[in-house]
C-alpha cells in the first residue's frame, strides 16, 4: 500500500483517487513532503539519465515517476516524443521538454508554461476570484513586439490566466531576454511596485532589461483598460507603467556558466505569491521537484496513465534484472 501523507494547508494537494494515495506538495525549497521522515531510494541499476539528489525525500510513486520521466531507456527518438503533461489549457509537456530540467541544460519555455497552468489551476482551486496571476511566456513576448494590440492579446488569455483585476494583488510575468536569458516581472499591484527579479546580475544589461520591463508594464496597462477586467464600474484602472521600478539586490545569484535563469523564475512564481522575500536558493533538486510537480499535478489531465506507465516501465525493469541475474 502506498504510503499517505498527511495534508497540509495551503499546500499543493493532489490525490489519486484509483490509487489511494494523497501526495502533498509543499514549495519547491523543500525537499520533505509533509508527514515523511524517510525517502524511498531509487536502486543504482535502474537507468536513469537525472537521479533524485542524495537527501532529497520521495514516496514510491515520485520515485517510480522520476525513473519513467528520466529513464535512460526512454532516451530515444520515439520517446522523447512522449506527451507526459496535458492541461486543460491545451498546453503540453512531452519527455523531451521535460528532459530540459536535466542539470546544467537551459529550460525550455514550456516548462514555465505549464508552470503558469499548473499554479493557476491551483490559485483557481482556492478561490473564484484569484489574487495571483501567472501568466504564459508569450504575454512578454507580445508586449516587446507590439505587433499585436493589447486589446486581441487579451482575447488569448483573458479567460484562461486572468480574471477580475479588482482583487489581485500580484501578476507574475517571465521575460526573455534576447531569445537567451530569462528573469521575472513582479507586478506589484498592492504596494505599486514593479519588481525585477534577475538571478544574473549583468550591468551592461540592465539599462536594456528596465526598459524592457516598463514595456511590458505599459502593455498590461493598455490592456487592463477594458472594462471586463473589472468586477465594479468604480475601481480605478490600475497605472502599471507608473509603479515604482524596484530590482532587488539580495536575492542570490546563479553561478557562473550555469543555465539556471529560468529555474530561478519557476522558483520565484512558486515560493513568491504571499511573501515578498525573494531570496531563494536552487539547486539540482528544484530541477528535480519541478519535474515531478508538473507532472503529478492535479492540472495534469495525463497524470493518471503516467504513474500507470511508471509502474509498468519499473515491474518491467525488475523482471529485466531478474533475468541477468538467473542467466
């Protein structure tokens, strides 16, 4: 029997109805899951091209999972086509989006897209009006274009990552710098503050990324002008583009060399909607944790038939290694 994990609140929550298990997810700086003491180890001869860090807790479900997302004998050119996430948004994930999480390896945009679909299927969950937004890469990316006006932007995402603008206090916005770095935008609405958060600390670039970031604020403006963001006639329309430019300087950095920018803007749109301390920490573990995240999420329509996978692809391992070792 699988072991159940007490709930806690506020936490991630996902159960598995078919399964009688309820994992709960807690934010990505730590490791433990709620009610557990103990990790169940993966054993050394299963092939895994990304193994869960020494230290790091999982249940037999996470681990199995881990083994079929990043197994060595799903590493090939039909594989790593595999859809393993599906959200109700229509954005998915498949094996080789997933494998962008492999330590030292740039994450692909559609990580953090499925991440702004898992969080706010989760904000959604708690309330029917939401107090964060989590919006997909491709919002910034229109905004630095202005090739397409605020007002059709709205129509692609109005319904599915906003809402009414009357009870939100923060809007999450990744940003991607020159198709090669990524940071974040905090739109700050409660203390009207726009907050910059860069894990790289670049001087000859921030002139240009505070420029960027004033674009992106004045494009929201000009789309929060529509009157079917507002749930009252008399709430005032937000001046984004006016709010107070803050870029925080004790935040950590990644290391040199490292292609960690856009793990540091998952972390922050994890950890970063109720505080405003935004010194994180991320290692090989975030990695690891938000692969699992995304796919063992209740937001993943595929999340059922992939722990049922998972488990075929472990017994069929086992039965591999018995094999060997009778021969």
């Amino acid at each position: 029997m699988t072991q159940l994990l007490k709930k806690k609140l506020f936490s991630h929550t996902i159960v598995g109805n078919s399964y009688g298990f309820l994992v709960d997810l807690e934010p990505l700086h730590n490791a433990k899951y709620d009610g557990m003491k103990t990790s169940v180890e993966i054993p050394k001869w299963i092939p895994m091209t990304f193994r869960p860090p020494p230290g790091m807790v999982l249940d037999d479900i996470q681990y199995m999972v881990a083994a079929y997302i990043f197994g060595s004998n799903k590493d090939d050119d039909i594989n790593v086509k595999e859809i393993i996430v599906t959200t109700s948004l229509n954005t998915v994930g498949d094996r080789n989006t997933l494998n962008s999480l492999l330590p030292r390896a740039s994450i692909d945009q559609e990580v953090l897209n499925l991440l702004a679909c898992m969080l706010t299927f989760e904000e959604r969950s708690l309330s029917t009006y939401c107090g964060h937004w989590y919006l997909p890469t491709t919002v910034a990316q229109y905004a630095l274009g202005w090739s397409t006006p605020p007002d059709t932007v709205m129509q692609y995402y109005q319904n599915d990552y906003m809402g009414k603008i009357d009870y939100v206090t923060k809007i999450f916005v990744p940003i991607n710098d020159m198709s090669f770095h990524w940071y974040l935008l905090v739109v700050d609405k409660r203390q009207g503050k726009l907050v910059m958060l860069d894990s790289k600390h670049d001087a000859s670039k921030m002139d240009t990324r505070r420029r960027q970031v004033k674009k992106v604020a004045l494009f929201l403006e000009e789309m929060f002008l529509h009157q079917s963001f507002y749930h009252f006639e008399f709430t005032s329309k937000p001046q984004i583009s006016e709010y107070t430019l803050v870029v925080p300087d004790d935040i950590g950095s990644q290391p040199t060399a490292s292609n960690d920018c856009g793990i540091w803007v998952a972390k922050w749109m994890m950890d970063c909607d109720w505080s405003d301390d935004y010194n994180i920490h991320v290692d090989n573990e975030t990695r690891m944790k938000l692969a699992l995240d995304l796919v063992l999420c209740s937001s993943n329509i595929n999340k059922d038939q992939v722990i049922k996978l998972a488990a075929a692809n472990w017994k069929l391992l086992e039965e591999k290694k018995k094999r060997l070792v009778i021969s």
